[in-house]
C-alpha cells in the first residue's frame, strides 16, 4: 500500500489474528484497508479528544501514533512506532 498520509507507515505489518481473519474475510480485509489510510491520514478513529491532541503532539515531535477504529464485528489497534520504521494493526486482545 503506497503511502500517501501525512507521515511515513514505515513497514506495514499485521498480527497472526487480523493476518488470519483478512485471509478468509474479505469485508474485514476491506475495513482494515480503509483503517490504515485513515491512521496514515491522522483521523484517529474512536479516541478520547484528549488521545487525539496527544498524537497531534506525537506527530509533530515523532512520538507513537495510535488509532483505534471498530466496525460491527471487530475492533482494531494501529500503531506507528516514534521512529516511523514500523506501522502494527493487531486486535485489542493482542497487545
């Protein structure tokens, strides 16, 4: 997925859990998809005003971005590490 946010996902990668489900599931493929481009476009999805002032603080002095998004089914994490190397979607139950 080429990046065309606002900041770099760095490496792309996902957990055995999202990894298993999107392989099978292709309506959660798709919310997954659509998840990381609102991460890399800083909506942050369902977070506290107060989570997402801190990564708008994050983003300006390369701190980790986090977003949470859920859809009917599911709820997902994306993380970005500080250093902008490596972009991590996983489940909530898997951190």
């Amino acid at each position: 997925m080429p990046n065309s946010g606002r900041f770099s996902l760095g490496k792309l990668v996902w957990t055995r859990g999202v990894n298993d489900l999107v392989a099978v599931d292709a309506s959660f493929a798709k919310f997954v998809l659509n998840s990381i481009h609102r991460h890399a476009n800083c909506d942050w999805g369902e977070l506290s005003d107060q989570d997402k002032q801190e990564n708008e603080f994050s983003l300006k002095n390369n701190l980790r971005l986090f977003s949470s998004y859920s859809n009917d089914q599911h709820k997902i994490w994306i993380i970005t590490e500080a250093n902008r190397s490596v972009t991590t979607v996983l489940f909530p139950s898997e951190y």
